[in-house]
C-alpha cells in the first residue's frame, strides 16, 4: 500500500551489514516491511519469535543457523529470545557474509540491551510511523496524517471514527500489555494518567518535579517512567542545543508525543474540526513537524532545540548536508516570525532557516531563510 522510506534504507543496510535490527512500536509496520524485503531474496526464512511453534525451530541455533547459511533469516520480536544474541555472534562470526539477519524488536532498550554482543555486526533502523512522503499526495493529505498520526491502521481506515477507534484500543493494548511484556513494572493506570499529562505537555520544557507533585510519585520515577516511554518509541526527548556563547541558555529537554494520532486521542480530539480550535493545536502542529523532519535524518544526526531566557527560540536545531538548519514551526497560512528567531540564527550561526507552515509553496523571508511546506521539506 505504501512504499516506506525505511525499504531503502534496509535495503542498503543488508547490503552492508551482517545483521540488521528494525525498531519501532508494535502495529508500526515492522513486519510488513520485513516480508517485503524476505520476498526479493530466494530461500529467506521468517520466524515469529512470539509463538512457540518457532521458537522450537531455534532448539539448536547452531545447528539451524548453519544449514540456512547464504539465506535471509527475519527473526521477528527477537528480544523474546535474549540467549539467542550470543548464539547469533557466534554464527556471524564464522560467516561474515552481509545480509544474513533482519532482526525486528517493539522497544529499543531491550533489544540493544541484549544486541550489545554483536558491536560492529549489527546496524540498527529506527521506524517511525508513516511520514508525508510515502502518503501525501495533495496538499490536503497533510491534515489527514497530522490529525490521525502515521500508523497505518490509523490512518487508513474510511472513516473518522473507525480510526479513533484504532487508537483507543492501542493505547489500551499499549499500556495493559506490551508495557508489561516488556518488563516495565508500572501499573497500567498511572502509567496511562503520566501519559495523558505528557500529552498536556506536548512541545514544552519538561519539569519533572511538578509531573512528579502531579502524580504524587519521586522526581526520579518521573524521569524512570518517562525513559521508559522514550524508549518504548512514542515519546520524543529533545535536548537543548548548547556552545559557549555567554548567554542563559534553558537546560531542559522538551517533550513531543512522536505521533500526533496518539497526541489527539490522548487529549481526546476526535477528528480536524475539533482540532481547529483546540488549544494544543499549535503544540500538535510542531510535535508534527519536529517528527516529520527527525524521523527521515539519517541515524545518529544531532536534533535539539534552542532556547535562551531572553526569549531567541528556534524549535529544531539539525546539521543537514554538512549544514547547520534552524527550523521554527507555524501553524499559520501567512507565518510571521519574531525577533527571537532571527537572534537564534545568529546565535546558532545557521547556514539556513526553515519556517514550516501548512501552505501550499513556499517562499523566501531573507537570505538564508524561507518558509516551506510539509510536502516540500529539502530532506
């Protein structure tokens, strides 16, 4: 249904690398994407390590591993096998041939905890949520994406409510389930009323003592349940751009739910009308666009946000093509920008400067700096 940028990049991943690992929150599109890449390789096997009925074929990984040398071998939710990590170096390491294993996980902390033993065998993709490029295809797809949020079974469905639906049932799925399958021991209704609060917070500095007040639980368990989102892939921690420029700059991360459906069926907005004149529209606007933009960097690229308590503000910070690309978020057809933004320009020294509004084309508002659509980002 839709070709997804990540495609290319396993692609390009199996083709240099031994092992490679697609991360991303359950119904994302992982195996989907995983089945696609099995079809094009003659003799690729697919294992879903959630059911017995593999897991029994790996009763001897040696062995399996082995006579299936020079195949594709998918190992789906493969942190549910964390003693097969140390049987997979061993393979790997008696036949370094690129492409042998497609490895897919629900969570990064438990999957790289465990994939720590193949350093140097295995390259990690992170799966974001579908993005604009593999949907939009008018102008008027952008409100689709951004008021369901990218997941396909979200996204697609032919009507508002069978969508809202969807969700509902994935953020219950979410927090009764896969949570507790993933070792985190925080009982699903406060862990479900901190991430309702996250979702109020939406795009601002986070203030973990006065979540912590909030919810009636220590600073640190705050930041414990928080990392355990993060890494769970359905909260983004932004950090704050630093360098030594003699100015109060803010030291807190902010905060973005990473995909807007989920933000809306948080704070209980149902569908465009209803978001139109929501308060947190602004918030869910930039959320949408700091995620449209992270989400296609390659791996390892520094995103962060800049802030000064003089009020020069720019809401990503990101080095592209050897450049440095200040971006400011508006939600506004005619965007107008602040003083505080072109003082963060010049504070960062950005080579370029991003206005993102939903518009139909862009254009210039200074030298180095323009305003553009979702549909035309340069990245």
């Amino acid at each position: 249904m839709f070709k997804r940028l990540a495609t290319t990049k396993v692609d390009r991943a199996l083709a240099r690398s031994p092992a490679v690992a697609i991360l991303g929150p359950r119904q994302v599109g992982k195996t989907t994407l995983a089945r696609a890449a099995a079809a094009v390789r003659p003799d690729s096997i697919y294992l879903d390590l959630e059911t017995a009925a593999d897991q029994s074929k790996l009763a001897d990984p040696p062995r399996f591993f082995a006579s299936r040398r020079g195949s594709l071998m998918v190992l789906d939710e493969v942190q549910n096998l964390a003693e097969l990590f140390s049987e997979l170096r061993a393979e790997i390491d008696a036949d370094r041939r690129v492409g042998r294993f497609l490895l897919l996980g629900s969570a990064s902390f438990q999957l790289l905890r465990q994939a720590q033993t193949l350093a140097g065998r295995l390259e990690v993709i992170d799966m974001a949520p579908l993005l604009l490029p593999e949907v939009a295809q008018r102008f008027e797809d952008i409100e689709q994406l951004w008021v369901r949020g990218g997941f396909p079974g979200s996204y697609t469905p032919p009507a508002d409510e069978d969508s809202w639906q969807w969700r509902q049932d994935f953020i219950r799925h979410f927090l009764n389930v896969d949570l507790p399958a993933l070792g985190i021991g925080v009982d699903p209704p406060s862990m479900g009323r901190f991430w309702r609060m996250l979702a109020h917070l939406n795009g601002q500095l986070l203030n973990a003592s006065v979540l912590s007040r909030s919810l009636g639980v220590s600073a640190p368990t705050v930041s414990r349940w928080l990392d355990h989102l993060v890494d769970a892939l359905v909260v983004r921690r932004l950090e704050p751009w630093h360098a030594n420029l003699g100015k109060r700059l803010v030291k807190s991360p902010k905060i973005y739910l990473r995909d807007t459906g989920l933000l809306h069926a948080l704070l209980g907005i149902r569908d465009a009308e209803a978001l139109a004149g929501h308060p947190a529209s602004g918030a869910s606007w930039e959320g949408f666009v700091v995620e449209q933009i992270c989400a296609r960097l390659p791996a390892g690229t520094p995103t962060n946000f800049y802030r000064t308590s003089a009020g020069a503000e720019l809401d990503l910070v990101i080095e592209h093509e050897g450049r440095l690309v200040g971006i400011e978020a508006k939600l506004s057809s005619a965007p107008t920008v602040t003083k505080g933004f072109w003082q963060a320009c010049e504070d960062v020294g950005v080579h370029e400067a991003w206005v993102v509004a939903p518009v139909r084309e862009g254009w210039p508002i200074g030298d180095s700096a323009r305003v553009v659509s979702p549909i035309e980002l340069p990245i």
